[in-house]
C-alpha cells in the first residue's frame, strides 16, 4: 500500500477474470482501499442519478447481424481525423490511483494496446505528461475542468499541449465539489483542483 497526497493507494498486481461487471464491482472492493473504492463506484447525493442511469443502460442491446456474410469485421474507424484500430474510448475518469497506485498511466498503456483514445480527466492521479508517456504516441484527449483561476487553466493547457494531446474535452458543470454521500461517509476529502 502507498499513501500520495494523502491517500491510499494499493500496489497489488493480479491477474483477475472478468466474467461480468457486477463480479469485477465484488472483486475490486476486496483489494481497493476502502476510500478510494467508494468514490470510484459512487455518485452524487445518495447515488439516485447513477442508479437511473444503470436502469437506462440495462435497456440499451447490442442486436448481432445473422446471416451477413460478415467473416473479418473491421473495427477501426476515426475520431475527428485521428485513425484508431477500434472504436472505444476511455471517459475521463478522476483519480484512477485511488484504485491502483500506476492508475492512468496503465489505463493509457492498455488504451494504446488495443488501438482506442484515452482521455484524461484534470483530477487525474498522474501529470498529463507522464500518462502520454505510458500511452507510447497513442492519441490522447485532456478533459480540463474549468477553473476560476486563469493560469492553472492555462498551465494545464500548456502541458498537455506539450504532452501531445489531440484534444480538449471542456468541462464546465462542476465549479462546486458535488455532495457525495458515500465520500462523507468514507472521510474521502475533495479530489477537486483549484477553482
């Protein structure tokens, strides 16, 4: 276990099945920190937002063609002009060493490897330098959460220009820390930068 910044992180390098997503929730809540794991699985209030959006994604089916000739189904395709060899993109997802100590920068590795886009969250556990390096030349976006305060915008702007990102994603709903019942009850304090 290491502790950054105030928060644990674990260090444990396994290789685990993933049979499904609720398997995978029972197993990362075993080894993650107990913190760190309510935040990654948690969400605003008491969690009625990411309940409803759970019941809505239960209604959403991938339909398989039958009988279409299909034999070798070419998955790459392109995101404003940047080529990928399959159509995933990683969201950006907030403080990943909360659950593994390497965080965005092994997300970026396995992002690279199977050919998708990685974007990084401004509340990232690692510099946008360093995860650009771990993703070896994959194209990356960086989602910068406004800030009231001009140069840290631009300071973060400035590194991930230099790091190579392709793009922005701008974020303008969270000027204010969310109310999160489970980080309350967890003593997780605030992941937010400076506003």
């Amino acid at each position: 276990m290491t502790v950054v910044n105030g928060y644990k992180q674990n260090d444990n390098e396994q290789k685990i099945d993933i049979l499904n997503l609720e398997e995978l929730e029972e197993r990362a809540k075993q080894i993650i920190p107990t913190g760190g794991f309510g935040y990654i699985v948690g969400g605003s209030e008491n969690n009625w937002t990411l309940k409803a959006n759970r019941k809505a994604f239960t209604h959403k089916q991938i339909v398989p063609r039958a009988l279409s000739n299909i034999e070798d189904p070419q998955l790459d395709t392109n995101v404003f002009g940047i080529p990928l060899k399959t159509p995933i993109m990683m969201a950006p997802t907030a403080a990943q060493g909360l659950a593994h100590s390497q965080g965005e920068k092994d997300t970026a590795k396995g992002v690279a490897a199977v050919g998708g886009l990685m974007a990084q969250s401004t509340y990232s556990s690692a510099s946008i330098s360093d995860t650009a390096a771990a993703g070896d030349g994959a194209p990356q976006f960086f989602q910068l959460y406004m800030s009231k305060d001009w140069d840290f915008n631009y300071s973060l702007l400035d590194e991930a220009k230099k790091a190579g990102v392709k793009g922005i994603i701008l974020t303008v709903d969270a000027t204010v820390d969310g109310y999160r019942e489970d980080d309350i009850r967890n003593c997780l304090r605030s992941l937010k930068a400076p506003q």
